[in-house]
C-alpha cells in the first residue's frame, strides 16, 4: 500500500497504553471528529483541562468516560498519575477545553514526559483556532508565525511585539476581550498602522470577521458597549512604513547643533540619509530649530544681564 493512500480502518488498531491527543471543537460541536469519538468510547481515562466542560461535550454525545482533571495548575503531580496509568496498559485521551491541546493549552508536559517513557503518542486532529481562522482571513498562509497569548503587562507585551516586528510572515495572537483594545493600542506603536483580521466567536453563532487596518478596527472596537466571545488576531506581515515625524530626530539634531561642530546643509545629508527624507525638507526643519535655540539662548543671556 502506497505511503499517502487514505484509511477508513477504525481507529487504525487501537492501541493500549497509548496517549491520544485529542483535538476537541472550538464551538461548533457538530466539529468533532468520528475518530475523536471513538477514543472517547475506548479510553481508560481522558485527562481534561476542565472537567465540567469536557463532561457537557461527551454528555452531547452520548459518551461516559472517566474524567481526571489536567491543567496548568496541577500538570506535574497530575502527569505522574498519568504517565502510571499508560506504563500500567491503559490508554488515555488527553483533550483541552476547545481546539488542539498544547496550542496555547495544558499538555506539553504530560507530552514529554511519555516520550521520555517511550510511551507511544498518537494526535487525533481536529479543530484548532489558529489555522480555522487563517483559513478565512484572506491573509497570506503560505508563511505563518503563531505566537498565542501576549503579556498582560503593556512593558513586557511592548518588548514582546519589538521581537516580531521584522518577521515578515502572518502572525496569529490569541487574545482575551478585555485586552483587545489597548493589544492593538501597543500593535500600532510598534508595527505601525498594519492590516489584521479579527476574528471573533469562531464556529459559534455570532461568529464574526473584522478586517482593516488597526486603526479601522480600533474604531468599530471603540464604538462597541462590550467586545465579547474568545479572539484570534490575525496581523499582516507586511510592513506599514510609520510616516516621518521630524520630533522623531529632534533631540538628535539639537544635541549636535550645540555640539557646534557640524553645519546645517551638513546635518541635512546625514539625517536624510538616515531617514530616506528629502534633504531640502530637513535643511528647512533643522534651520528654524538652529533659529529657536539662537533665540532662546539670547533671551537667556538678556535675562541675566536684566538681573
């Protein structure tokens, strides 16, 4: 049988001790997978991000698998109980609360630690935000850069996008509807005025696609009572140059022109070299700046003569 040849086999020999990684709907529940239920139905143990919610998925369908909480607060002591569990024969399901574990999502821990243990790791695919809504963004996904959740502090988030900045490839956030506003706010600040897509309620029934440039989305964002439902920002690589403010330069220049060691005409061709701004422009800016410093240092020096 060729390598690429399709397979309808039930659940290809299901295998004992082995850990299922399950991808779950990010809403829609009708997006769940034949494969993915019939794990469900065959695993000792299917180890959740949140119980309750995974519980009201199998509920949908009918499933009464045992359920043992995983997530980011108990993932090592859980991983150990886990990882006996498989050493021991069974088969266990590990899920996260909507899309791909391990996207953003508990799991790679209990992952690594089974490796390690030469457990055998088998994904179930599925659903995940991220690539359902590249799918749709119109935006280019030949390249694609997915970073997930930003910082929750504006410093580190900054420091965090002057990392990315340079990439040239789409760029996928995950991101909360209380912070939406002031993300794109520190976006602007730092990629310029670029063009995204927000996607909003993925799959659900208010779903819902914004695109524009930041600004624009800013806007309709702004205009809004409440930003509700889980968000996926999509951010085009291509650059959106920042236009050229001469305040930009301003502490640059009058630190030289007081240094008194290099012209007017002379600092025009440095920072239009610099910037790529007409040399005559920056002649005329850096003129009337030379000007107001000669004005401000003679009222200075009349001031002192008067006291």
């Amino acid at each position: 049988m060729p390598l690429n040849s399709p397979t309808n086999e039930s659940l290809q020999k299901f295998l004992a001790g082995t850990l299922y990684v399950v991808a779950t709907p990010i809403g829609n529940l009708n997006d769940i997978t034949f494969r993915a239920l019939e794990i469900f139905e065959k695993v000792a143990l299917v180890a959740a991000e949140d119980t309750r919610h995974t519980k009201k998925l199998l509920a949908h369908f009918n499933l009464k698998s045992r359920l043992v909480a995983y997530h980011e607060h108990n993932e090592e002591q859980s991983a150990k109980g886990i990882i006996a569990k498989l050493k021991s024969g069974s088969s266990v399901a590990l899920v996260s609360n909507a899309g791909t574990p391990t996207v953003s999502d508990p799991g790679y821990r209990l992952i690594n630690a089974a490796i390690n243990e030469n457990i055998t790791v088998v994904p179930i695919p599925g659903v995940s935000a991220a690539i359902t809504a590249l799918s749709a963004s119109g935006l280019p996904s030949d390249r694609f850069c997915f970073i997930g959740f930003l910082p929750a502090k504006s410093k580190k988030r900054i420091e965090a996008l002057k990392k990315l900045d340079d990439l040239d490839s789409t760029l996928i956030f995950y991101e909360s509807p209380r912070r939406i506003i002031p993300v794109i706010e520190d976006m602007i600040n730092v990629f310029g005025d670029r063009y995204a897509v927000l996607s909003r309620e993925m799959t659900k029934t208010y779903e819902e696609f914004l695109r524009g440039k930041f600004s624009a989305l800013l806007n309709e964002l702004n205009a809004r009572q409440a930003i509700k439902g889980e968000i996926t920002l999509l951010v085009s690589g291509e650059k959106i140059e920042k236009p050229f403010c001469f305040e930009d330069i301003r502490q640059q220049v009058e630190a030289e022109l007081q240094n008194e060691k290099t012209g007017v005409l002379q600092l025009a061709r440095k920072f239009s070299k610099a910037t790529g701004e007409s040399k005559n422009m920056l002649y005329d800016k850096i003129l009337e700046l030379k000007s107001a410093i000669e004005h401000t240092s003679d009222g200075e020096k009349g001031d002192n003569t008067n006291g």
